[in-house]
C-alpha cells in the first residue's frame, strides 16, 4: 500500500485476551482521506480493532502500519493518530479553548502557535464563539464538536472515533452525523468511525468493514453491502430481513414451514438438498387484497401490527405461526387495516439465499427462532 500521508494498513493482525480471540488475522487497508466504519455487534472485535491503532492495545501478532511505517510497537503519543471517545472526557473546569489547547501544551508546543492552532480548530467545528464557556454550559451536540476540535488540534493524519455520537438523543446524533462527514470531507482526513449502529454506519461511510467473532465479514460501499451481503449475517445485520431456514431446491429453496421460495439471485452457493437460509427484505414485499394472478412467492396473511415512521408505513402480517416485517412508502394507496386479510407477494429477484452456516447467530440476531 502506498505510503500516502493517512493511509493505514493491518495485515494478519491477531490480538488475545486470555483465550478469547478479539480480533482474527484482521487484514485492512483503509486510503488516505477515506471515510471507513468498523460495524458490528458487541463482542466482534471493532473497539478492539480501533485501541489498536490508537496504541492503546499492542497486538499478539501481524502489522500495524499508518502513514506507511510500522507502528505495533511506538507509544500512543507518538502515533499520527488521534481518538474522539464516546464519553467525551473534556475537563470540566477549563474552558472550550483550554480543553483543545491542553494536548498543545502538554507536548511544549510555543504558546505563540497554540493561540493559531486552537482557533483554526474551533473554526473548523463552528465553535469559536463558544470559546470561553465550559463543557457544563454547553449541549451534548457543543461537546462533541468540542472533543473532535480537541483531536483535531494535533493535526492527526488519521482521525480515530469510537462511538462518538452514542451519548446523543437521536435527533441530534443524525443532525451530527451530516455535520461530521462534511467536515471530513472538506478537511480530507482519514477518518476511522466504530459504531454498533448500522443507520450510522450506511449515512456516513465511504466504506464499511462488518465484524463478526474478531473478523471482517463483508468490506464494501454502503450500497454493495445492502444490495449484495456475502453472508446471511451481513443481510441480517445491514437493514432488515424477514428470514426463513429451509432446503436448498433447483431454483430456490423450501421452508421449514412449507413456503415455496423462487430465488434468481443466490448470493452463496447452496447445493439442492442442503439446508438453506431464504430472505427477503421488507420493503421487498408488496401487499394486496387480492390475490396475483400469476407469479410466485405469494403467501396469505393477517396485518397483526402498524407503525408509523414517518413516509413509510410498517406492517406485521402473520403468516401461519410466523410474523413478516413489511415496509410501504406512505404514499401508496393501498392501507391495510388491523385485522385485515391480505396477499403478501414478492419478485425471485428480491429473494436472497444463503447456506445455513451461520443460521443460529442470524436467526437469534432476527428473533425468528
């Protein structure tokens, strides 16, 4: 890889606690000014992945290289790298240009310098009118801003930030998912983002690499990953998939509870006769009150459930002894009530089928046993 000023590399990286496993033989190559998110579950190793590369954890094994040059064994503060927590620890007695001078200080950087380099910091997260306050008088959304200004200072090749938004209400964690991929695109940092939240992770990322038991499942742009998981637990885990467990057939597969599934985009290979996850995402499944004519994948149900969510309607059909998750766009004329009898249909193309390698993680993921 090339040594590019924010390039970061891992190559065979295994890291032990005990006997536990927390990361794999990880192999990463992230590009300069690239914006890439470790998702996953709790457990899967993504934090881990991140105190790695902050210096904060050594590896057992492999190489960690930043800026082209190895790193496994330099000390946290001598890393071109810096890390925006969660919890944003900002010293609660200083003010907002003291919290993002402190790094400058502790490092004997002239005060003259110190004065230019926190102002061009808070210019960059819109906080120098808020210069002088402290973290008490600021909002959760102030604080962050505050905490990336802080990282920023130092003038990091890479930025590391580990689930930085979690503390925030909704609202504004959305508010400041916008802001903080603007600012990393108009700064041209490297950005390496930890988050369980997989909403988060397909707004912000040029890249996502999906976790799972200390490896990388699926590393991808947002749309391939949603479009074209590698494995039921990518589909499972990017947006959401009503699942079935079944047997592999010619051209599909059959469940478990006797559904018959036509399926033209297999996205692993699974031999007829095999056991077989099918899947179909519900903003695939079109209602009616009558029944199609003509085409496959059809099955009767009963709406047992609506939520509102905005522009899209969600439903929960029953079907047999099973529940469906069904999205439709709120402009549609079709508004099924409680109670109501409805055809549930899908097209081939919108079944995904996979092997049942990893049917236990997905189905517990799904709550679908």
């Amino acid at each position: 890889m090339a040594s590019e000023r924010g390039s970061v590399e891992l190559v065979n990286v295994t890291k032990m606690f005990g006997d536990m496993v927390a990361v794999d033989s990880m192999n990463l190559s992230i590009e300069p000014g690239e914006f890439l998110s470790l998702l996953g579950p709790s457990g899967c190793g993504k934090t881990t992945t991140l105190r790695m590369l902050a210096g904060f954890e050594q590896p057992d094994a492999g190489h960690i290289r930043v800026n082209g040059q190895e790193v496994q064994n330099v000390p946290s503060y001598k890393r071109e790298v810096n890390t925006v927590f969660q919890h944003y620890a900002l010293f609660p007695h200083m003010t907002v240009a003291e919290n993002v001078a402190y790094g400058l200080k502790q490092s004997g950087t002239p005060k003259s310098e110190i004065a230019t380099r926190v102002a061009e910091a808070l210019d960059m997260v819109q906080m120098s009118k808020l210069a002088e306050r402290r973290p008490r008088q600021m909002s959760g959304g102030q604080q962050q801003r505050v905490a990336v200004a802080r990282a920023l200072v130092n003038r990091p090749s890479v930025l590391l930030l580990d689930e930085p938004l979690g503390a925030l209400d909704r609202k504004l964690r959305e508010e400041m998912q916008i802001e903080l991929k603007l600012l990393q695109s108009r700064l041209g940092i490297t950005f390496v983002f930890v988050t369980h939240d997989q909403e988060e992770a397909m707004s912000m990322s040029d890249r996502i690499a999906i976790m799972l038991d200390g490896h990388i499942e699926q590393l991808g742009d947002p749309e391939t990953v949603y479009e074209h998981p590698s494995s039921a637990f990518v589909a499972g885990f990017i947006g959401r998939n009503n699942f079935w467990q079944g047997t592999a057939t010619d051209n599909g597969a059959v469940a478990d509870d006797g559904t018959v599934f036509v399926a033209t985009r297999p996205e692993e290979h699974v031999p007829t006769g095999q056991d077989a996850l099918a899947a179909v995402r519900p903003e695939s499944i079109h209602l009616s009150h009558e029944q199609p004519q003509q085409g496959s994948n059809i099955v009767r149900a009963r709406v047992s459930g609506i939520s509102h969510f905005g522009d899209v309607l969600q439903y929960v059909v029953t079907v047999g002894e099973r529940d469906l998750l069904v999205l439709s766009p709120r402009s549609l004329a079709l508004r099924p009530a409680l109670g109501d009898e409805v055809w549930c249909s899908w097209a081939p193309e919108e079944v995904y089928l996979f092997s049942a390698r990893q049917a236990d993680v997905v189905m517990a993921e799904a709550h679908l046993d």
